[in-house]
C-alpha cells in the first residue's frame, strides 16, 4: 500500500486535547472501501474521515466516513452548520485542510 498523509483534529472544541478526536485523510485517492475500512478500524477513533476526489463537476469534494466498525453515511452533525465552537461539517472541514478553493 502506498504511503498516505493524515491529520487528527480535535473537534467539538476550541481546546486541544479536549475534544473528539477525529482522523482526516485529506487526499485519499486510491484506497479502496476495505482499505478504508482496515485503517479505520488501525486509527480506532470514533470516526476518520477520507477526502475523495468529485465524481461530477456539481461537487467540490466526496468524503467517506468509517468508525472502526463500519461506513457511515454522512452522520447528522457533518450535513449541518457546524455551532461556533465546532469545525466538523465538511465544508469547514476542507476549508482548514486547505481543500476549498
């Protein structure tokens, strides 16, 4: 397997070390749902999250989201705005990794 980069954020927090701690492959291409799934279940936080290239011109970016026990579809906190202390829904998310243009 090639090498890929990662981030753990503490989100839910303005505070380090005090929030939940949260996995970001921020270029994920390549890896297959079961590789996901094998590093998911490695990073064994609540959840890790893969950024994914779009599949149509409609969509900045995909992100996959595995806890170490399976896929999630976007979870409810992800779709919504994230409160004043959080930085989890994905466009915030891809804004701090630098993924927006």
């Amino acid at each position: 397997m090639a090498n890929y980069r990662f981030i753990q954020l503490d989100v839910f927090t303005r505070e380090p070390f005090a929030g939940n701690p949260l996995a970001v492959f921020p270029e994920a291409e390549g890896l297959t749902d079961e590789q996901m799934m094998k590093i998911a279940r490695e990073m064994n936080l609540s959840e890790t999250v893969f950024v994914l290239p779009p599949r149509d011109d409609k969509t900045l970016r995909r992100l996959r989201i595995f806890t170490p026990a399976r896929a999630q579809f976007l979870p409810g906190r992800a779709r919504r705005q994230p409160r004043p202390e959080s930085q989890t829904c994905p466009a915030s998310l891809l804004l701090a990794l630098g993924r927006l243009p």
